[in-house]
C-alpha cells in the first residue's frame, strides 16, 4: 500500500502522528505527492487528526547539509528533500538518531509539552502568549518565550519573525544542550536573534513524573513473567514420500 514511498515509519507521539524519514546529504529524491497520499491514508483518524513530518539522520549537522541543497528542478514529480522541508504544509521536525534524539522523542511523548515545558521553566513568571502568535509557547520578560526542544526549525524562525514586526527580539529559546550546540547557538544566538536557555534534567523529571533516564534493554534473552525463556521449536517439515502427484 506504500509503493515506492520512502518513509521507513509512522511515528505517534502525544495526540500527533508523524511520518518519519531518514536523510542524508545526497539522499536523491522523493515523490511528495505521494508521500503524503500515502501519509493521509495510513493516518485516516478523523478531521482532527494532527500529522508531522520527522527528518532523521545520523546527526542533525547530516539533516542540515541535505536541507541546504539547491539545485535545478529536473523533474515535476520528483523533489530533494530541500524542496519539500520548505514547501510541505505539515510541521517539519529534525531528529538526530543518538541519545539526544531518543530524548527528543521523549519530550515530544508528552501531550502539550511546550506549554507544561514552558510552565516548567518558567514557575510564576510564565504568562500565556498572545492568541495572534501561534509560534510563541509563552510570554517572559515581554520578549516570546519558545521551546525548541521539538527541533521545528521552521516554527521558531516564524516566532523570530513574529518578534522582529513587534520589536521584541531576541526571544527565548529553551532547548537541549547538544541541541544548542549542534545547530541552535551558531543559527539564532550568534546571529542575535534568541537566547539559548536549557531544558535541565530536573525540569525533565517533572515533565515525566520520573528521571529522565532512557531505556537500555538487557542484553539477554527475553524471560516470561515466571521466568522461562521462550522456546520457539523448529518448524517440522513433512518429508514423508507422498509419491509422484504424475504416474
């Protein structure tokens, strides 16, 4: 039912479902009309189904560097993944498959977690955003107050732009530390457009309701509550001579 679409997952965190795909610098093409039939019939909840688009890699410098190139559209059908992060419609999140991902996709698990993030960090100071800035998760100090946790590059450049008509940059950027390092210090703090603040362990562990801890699977084999191991016997084949279905 897929065909040739390169999505390798449908991803359901929170009350959203995402398309996932893995890219890399020089990854080709993709059919996004096709993607996003496919994406739309596999995820056919109802009207208010929420959908998203994941873009993982090995790293987010990886997903970076395919979402940079440009080049001369050869074909109608076909598009580089550069094309479709700045043309789909969907919220667009980069994800780096490495401890820092795996927490990502935690927070992201979490239903509303940029406001309860956002209440988190900022205790009594927290005053809800204007209702004309979807891009902005709270107000602090009169500036926008934005979590970027998600990675949705997109949604904080139109935070950013929000604030520059209004005359309130910078923003307020709350992130992971790997996150700040790879892609969010170099992007909008030297830039001069927001202030990098971290997403610490201990606001996490309230977000969870438990430490922030991920999960490493034992490196043993899979025990059943009574304690026995599994025993998935060889599949009989049937080598009796049953003769010769032609005489």
């Amino acid at each position: 039912p897929w065909g040739s679409a390169r999505v390798g997952a449908i991803a359901h965190l929170g009350s959203t479902y995402y398309a996932v795909h893995y890219i890399y610098s020089g990854i080709g093409r993709m059919a996004v009309n096709d993607e996003l039939a496919a994406f739309h019939n596999h995820t056919n909840f109802g009207k208010d189904t929420q959908r998203a688009f994941l873009f993982a890699g090995a790293s987010y410098a990886d997903i970076m560097e395919e979402l940079k190139a440009r080049d001369e559209k050869r074909d109608a059908k076909l598009i580089r993944y550069s094309e479709a992060y700045r043309g789909l419609h969907y919220p667009v999140h980069l994800l780096s498959c490495d401890e820092t991902g795996a927490r990502q996709l935690q927070i992201m698990a979490v239903p509303d977690y940029r406001v309860k993030i956002s209440k988190l960090m900022l205790r009594s100071a927290y005053r809800p955003p204007p209702e004309d800035a979807p891009a902005w998760d709270a107000t602090y100090q009169n500036r926008p107050f934005v979590i970027g946790a998600d990675m949705n590059l997109r949604r904080i450049d139109a935070a950013i732009a929000s604030a520059k008509k209004r005359g309130c940059l910078p923003i307020s950027l709350a992130a992971l530390d790997a996150q700040g390092d790879a892609v969010l210090l170099r992007r909008y703090k030297d830039t001069g457009y927001a202030v990098i603040y971290k997403v610490t362990e201990s606001v996490l562990t309230e977000l969870f309701g438990r430490p922030p801890s991920l999960y490493l699977p034992p490196c043993t084999q899979f025990l059943t509550k009574k304690g026995d191991v599994v025993d998935a016997p060889l599949i009989q084949v049937d080598r009796k001579d049953r003769g010769s279905p032609r005489k």
